[in-house]
C-alpha cells in the first residue's frame, strides 16, 4: 500500500527519508520512495509500505504530528496513485 508524507523540509531528498523511515521510525519495510517537490517549501513524498491495512493505519498515526527538522508532518493514504 502507499502512504505519502506531506510538510517535508525543502531540502528533503530521498536519502532523508529513507533514513526517517527506516532508522528514526524502524519502517524497514518501507521501499519504492519519490519526492514530490510541490511550490518548492512543503515537498511530499510517497513510499510502498507492504503490510495491512491495521499496520498502514498505524503507520500513518506515527507519522502525522511527528516533528521532523522543524516540520510537523502528515500523512495519509495514496491510494488514489497508480500501484
């Protein structure tokens, strides 16, 4: 399933949240990430999650509200992208 993660800092590149995802949150699951870069302050980025739906959902209850290099992030899920 995907989940994207919006509020990023501007500078994020994928390395910064593969290392969000898998160290800070312990998601080594988490694969397959794209930046989205948005009007160039708040980028989004979508991720691959393989597991179900009670995980994603918690997954994504983790991720909104986390406070990551000074943005408060949400989350949600994407499946209106193409999987």
């Amino acid at each position: 399933m995907q989940i994207m993660i919006t509020n990023l800092p501007p500078d994020t590149t994928v390395d910064s949240v593969t290392e969000l995802l898998h160290k800070d949150l312990g998601l080594h699951a988490a694969h397959d990430i794209t930046l989205a870069p948005g009007l160039g302050e708040r980028i989004a980025a979508l991720f691959r999650l393989d597991a179900g739906d009670a995980a994603v959902h918690a997954v994504i209850e983790k991720l909104n509200g986390h406070h990551w290099q000074g943005h408060t992030l949400g989350a949600s899920h994407a499946s209106m992208f193409k999987e």
